[in-house]
C-alpha cells in the first residue's frame, strides 16, 4: 500500500472513531480501534484523543491502561494534548495516582494540563493538594485562564470558595460569565444564596444558566413565591426559558401542591414545545399526583409518546398513594406488556397497593416477580414486602421476609416491629426493638417509637408504654408528637385508666390536646364514663376541621346505652348541623385473588 492510500485509510479509522464518540458509541469507537490495530494501523495522536475520550466517559481503567501503552510503543507519549487527556481520562477513571505520575513525568505543560491535574485532585475530594498545584502555577508565573477555577466550585467548602472568589475577582476574572455561574452554584450549593444573588445582580449580561441557577437556588431553599418573582422577571426581559427552567418550575408546583399554580405552568408548557421531553414528563404526571389531580395526571401520562420507567412509576405510586390500589395494580400490569422493566421503587409503589387493598394473593405473584428478577436485594423492596404481607394478615410470611435480610436498616425494623404491633403482638414488638439496639446499634427514630407505643396499647402492656414513652425524651432526644401523645391516651383508656388519660392530656401542650382526645372519647364508651366522655367530647367538638361523624355517633351510641335520650338527640342534631353522614362499615374478601 503506498502513502496515499495508507493516509486516506487512517483518516477513515479516524473519522469512524470520531464519530461513534461523538454520537456517544463510546464501546464502538473502542471496538473499531481495536479493529485498527488488528489491521496494521497506529494511531495519530487525534486518534488517541477521541479514543482517550471513549475511555473517560465510559469510563473504562482496563481499556484506559492498555490505551496508555500505545502510546507508548507508539511514541506518543511526549505529546502534550495526548498527555492531558491521559490526565483527564485517569481522573475521570477515579485513577489519582496514574493521572498524577503521568503530569509529573510531562517534559512540558500547558495551561490545559496544569488544569486538568487540579481537576483530577479536586474530582477525588483532595482539595488541598489542589490549592499546592495552583500555588505551583502562581510561582512559575504561569498565567491563570477562568478554566483553572472551575475544578474547585463543585466540591470547595465555603471557607475555600470564599478564597477562590476573592482570587478570581483579584485577577479581573469575574466577567467570564461561565466562571461566574459556577461561582453562583458553588454559593447554592453551599445555601449561601445572598452571596449569588450578589454576583447575579452584578452580571452586565446574563445567560439562561444564570437565570436557572438562582431559580434552582430558590427552589432549594422551599421559596415558592421568589421562583416564580424571578421567572416573571426572565418574562419581562424576553428571556425565553428553557427545558432546564420548566424542569425548575415544575419541581416548584410539585413542592407547592398548588394545582392552579400547576396548571398553568404546564399550559406555558405545552406551548414552548418541551412537554415531551424526558424527564418533564415524568415531572407533569408527578407534580399533578402532588395535587392530587389524578385525573389531569392519568391525561399527561397517557399523551407522553414513550413512557419511561420513572413515569410508569410516578402514576402507579400516584394511585397507590391517594387511595386506588385497583388501578395501580391494573397499571402495573399494562406496564408489564411493554418495553419498560420495572425497578426497586416501582416495585415498593406496588406492593403499597396490595397492602392497601390487603390482596395476599397478589402480594405473593409480586414477590414471586420480584425474586425470579432479583429485585429482592433492595432495601426499600424488601421492607414494602415485609409491610405488605403484615397488612395481610400473614405474619409469618412477613417475619421470613425480614430473616433473609442480611443487612438491615432503621427501615426495616421499623415495619417489621409496626407489623407485630398491628397483630397485637406486643412482647415480639419489644424483643425486636431491643435486638434492633442490642444487636446491630441502630439508634430508634420517632416512627419506632410510634409502633412500640402501639404495640403496648393493643396489648395492654400500660408500664411499658409509659416507660418508653419516658425514655423516647429522656434517652433518644425525640419530642413527642401527636402521634405519640394519641398512642400514650389509647394505651390507657383501652386499660381503664380514663381519669389518668385525661388528667395526662390536661398536661399536653394545648395545641394537641383536642386532637387527642378521640381514644379517651372510645374508651369511654366501652367503659360507660359518661362524665369524662362528655369532657372528651367537648374537647374534640371545639376542634376547627372537626368534620369525622364518627366521634358523633360515638358520643350519641354512648347517650343511648344509658338511656340520655334527650341527650342522644341533641348530638345527632349536631351532626346534622354540621352537614355530617355516619359512614357506612364495610368489609372485604378474597375470592380466587380478586378482593
């Protein structure tokens, strides 16, 4: 083959790598490398910077050292572009060290080597070693681009980005608008956003990113109103937003649950053209579920053309969440005939509804998808089955579930020893929360405590749910919440204790003892105390949003047993005056898997 032809060949190899890497076929264009070589080709050194790139982004170690003794059995090892991106290519492989013998052994360094060696310290956390080459730099004289700073934003405590920014500033660098975003999301980062609201205000021109790093900014720090104040400031000054900015807006109406709000983001939405895009899709679905607007939620996840994993799971969870376990499961199901695999949470949405509908039957086909697709190693999985199989009832398919586990989280125990509370199975509920700290140290949380004050009451365990409700203050820090305090009043009007429940609620901070009062109303109808029964009544009657007609019922059901007809009537008039309807009971059963 004479020269000619031997040049143009290599140009194609070359121009077959670059282009798989730049589509992002990144194991292609290693494979055609490989096929290069087989064929009696070395590359140039633009050949070992688009293969150098595959490497880092795939990123591949094995590849990357076989990459680097090409270079040098080839001679490329002295050429600085190819030695910067054997630098990048080690840090981005999480390889410090290689990267760093390779900038040491460099005869000369560019500007874009010296960077990219403080890139590759700050990407693996060594920040002051960092700050050792940029102080290197300032010794030889070397001048300093905006490019040598962008390394430190992402990872540099305040402290270090405070110095950073005072240095750009001193070197008139803080015009360089990229530079100067980062310096903004290095503040957010840090929830400092006066400091890049300082820099924002201060930008003689702004670009999109500048505009989406203070609305990211502000929806960071929950402020609903001041996002959407700056959005409408982008309106006023024709900036036209972009998929990042609806992103923003969108996880904002999510936080707010504010469905007009939502409504019309998402008509400005549909007419920017972004609505399809992944993840504002997802995002439309999720933020309509937050809103509980199922059915406008139900319509985005029906118009989106291709359905990820993530939105298949944002509408099943929606059902689960607000009360549909039947049209979760029957989505879950349609999800199963198409291309989307379901994954760990929509799997734990799942499982919600069995629970929720108290189908066993279905939560064992579920456990079986999820062990024939090894799925069963993830946390959150194994605890919605463990919650799942308590809430239908079978105990023991739960406890197997928790013993296989290897390695438990707070978690994990905590719906285990929620399960034994439910079945009345108090002295297990203790066992397990003693083992829990015994054995593996985890510290309870207040969700724990909730189900041991539980696990007490329905099995009338009175010194014990007064100790630990003690101890969850005294010992573990954690402030008693209504949850807490309903738990302690149910634990001893179920006993009889009725006086000491209320002479206990009397000592409750007041803003909770109206809400509290509902287990002593109970109790004391199962007890015939008409006397505290009326003080229980009186207490939640006085509540604004009293609007369950079972206290009602109870406090008229009471009247009737003994005969206060007079009584009895004046409650139902009550009830009627406040636009209340006893609730009809129900009951369900499995019939073949069909509850």
């Amino acid at each position: 083959m004479n020269k000619t032809c031997f040049d143009h060949a290599k140009m194609d190899w070359n121009l077959m790598i670059r282009n798989s890497v730049k589509h992002g076929f990144f194991t292609r264009a290693l494979q055609i490398y490989s096929s290069m070589v087989r064929s009696g080709f070395h590359g140039s050194e633009f050949t070992f910077l688009f293969v150098l790139k595959a490497c880092a982004k795939l990123p591949s170690l094995g590849d990357l050292r076989k990459l680097h003794s090409h270079t040098l059995l080839t001679g490329f090892q002295s050429h600085v572009f190819v030695q910067t991106a054997l630098i990048d290519a080690y840090a981005k492989c999480r390889c410090l060290h290689s990267a760093r013998l390779v900038f040491d052994e460099m005869p000369l360094r560019s500007l874009v080597s010296w960077n990219s060696i403080i890139s590759a310290h700050c990407r693996d956390l060594r920040i002051d070693q960092s700050f050792a080459v940029l102080s290197r730099m300032q010794l030889l004289g070397l001048e300093l681009s905006p490019t040598t700073f962008l390394g430190f934003l992402p990872v540099c405590s305040l402290p270090q980005g405070l110095s950073i920014h005072c240095y750009v500033t001193k070197l008139g660098l803080d015009d360089d608008l990229p530079l100067a975003n980062s310096i903004m999301s290095m503040y957010i980062r840090l929830s400092q956003i006066d400091g890049a609201l300082s820099i924002f205000d201060s930008l003689l021109q702004k670009s999109i990113v500048s505009w989406t790093v203070i609305l990211g900014g502000y929806l960071s720090s929950g402020d609903v109103a001041k996002v959407f104040s700056l959005f409408n400031q982008m309106r006023r000054q024709c900036v036209v937003p972009d998929s990042v900015v609806f992103v923003n807006l969108l996880s904002c109406c999510k936080l707010s649950g504010n469905l007009l709000l939502s409504m019309s983001v998402h008509s400005l939405l549909l007419r920017s053209g972004f609505d399809q895009k992944d993840p504002i899709d997802n995002l439309v679905t999720a933020m309509y579920v937050e809103c509980k607007d199922l059915v406008s939620a139900r319509r985005a996840f029906d118009d989106a053309d291709e359905k990820s994993v993530f939105l298949w799971t944002s509408m099943i969870s929606g059902y689960a969440q607000l009360g549909h376990p039947r049209e979760a499961l029957h989505l879950f199901n349609m999800m199963l005939r198409t291309a989307a695999k379901p994954n760990e949470p929509t799997l734990a949405a799942v499982l919600s509804a069995c629970a929720e509908m108290g189908s066993l039957r279905t939560g064992e086909e579920i456990e079986q998808y999820i062990l024939l697709n090894d799925l069963g190693s993830d946390l959150r999985v194994q605890t919605s089955l463990i919650h799942m199989f308590c809430k239908c009832g079978s105990i023991k398919k739960a406890q197997a579930v928790f013993e296989r586990i290897p390695r438990k989280d707070l978690a994990v125990w905590s719906a285990m020893i929620n399960g034994y509370a439910m079945h009345g199975m108090g002295k297990e509920a203790l066992n397990l929360f003693h083992r829990m700290q015994n054995e593996e140290a985890i510290k309870p949380d207040s969700v724990v405590f909730t189900s041991i004050l539980l696990a007490c009451s329905h099995s009338g365990m009175v010194e014990d749910g007064l100790k630990y409700f003690r101890s969850m203050e005294r010992e573990f820090g954690i402030e008693p919440s209504i949850e807490h305090y309903s738990c302690l009043v149910d634990l001893l009007g179920r006993a009889g204790y009725l006086e000491l429940a209320m002479r206990t609620i009397e000592k409750m901070p007041a803003q909770v003892q109206a809400r509290v009062s509902a287990p002593v109303l109970s109790a004391c109808y199962k007890h015939q105390n008409l006397e505290l029964g009326e003080m229980a009544a009186k207490k939640l009657f006085k509540l604004k949003n009293a609007r369950s007609s079972g206290n009602f019922v109870l406090m008229n059901n009471m009247y009737t047993s003994m005969g206060k007809w007079r009584e009895a009537e004046k409650a139902r008039r009550l009830m009627d005056g406040k636009g209340l309807v006893k609730e009809p009971g129900w009951s369900q059963i499995e019939i073949d898997g069909v509850v």
